[in-house]
C-alpha cells in the first residue's frame, strides 16, 4: 500500500499497467476508502476496470484506451482529493475485498 498525490498518480499507474501480468492488477482508493477504482489485467489486450463510489460500473476496455479512461475515472471519483492510496491485486477474489474505513 502507498499513499501518493494526485498528480503523482497517473505515473505511477502508467508504471504499474506495464508490470502486470494476466490476472493481477491494482486499485486506487480514496484516504477514507470509501471510493475507488480497481483494474485487473485479464490478458495481454484486455482490462477490467470497476468503479466503487459515485458510479457503480463495471467495463472490459482494451489496451489503448485504458489510460484516457483511468484519468475520466479518477476525476470523477476523486474530485477534491489530494491523497489517493494505491494497492496491489494478486488475484480476482481480492476485487471483491473490503478494506478498513477511516
């Protein structure tokens, strides 16, 4: 788990969209993790990203567009935030897993 800024963020998403591998992936919550967004890599063309907080949505995109829709996502679910967490997924089951709330 880290703790990073805003504007840090889309770099250190764009590094880690490179190192994943089938199956694994992240998930970016808000400070108070009651919002966030979470991408798991299906294969080497093809993403789940799943939103959690103003939108409830769930989307199988490709390659090329996941970066412009990740920042769409982000402004939308991360408004006024300044301080986003980010966590590895090593596996599907942990889409699915509750993290402690401030």
């Amino acid at each position: 788990m880290a703790l990073l800024n805003l504007e840090s963020m889309l770099n250190r998403v764009e590094k880690e969209l490179r190192g994943l591998s089938n199956n694994t992936g992240f998930e970016i919550l808000s400070y108070k993790r009651n919002r966030g967004v979470s991408v798991l890599k299906i294969d080497a063309n093809n993403f789940i990203i799943r939103e959690k907080g103003y939108c409830d949505e769930e989307k199988t995109i490709s390659q090329p567009e996941i970066i412009k829709i990740l920042e769409t996502i982000i402004k939308r679910e991360f408004p006024r935030s300044r301080k986003l967490r980010i966590y590895s997924i090593s596996a599907p089951e942990e889409l699915n897993k509750t993290r402690k709330k401030l």
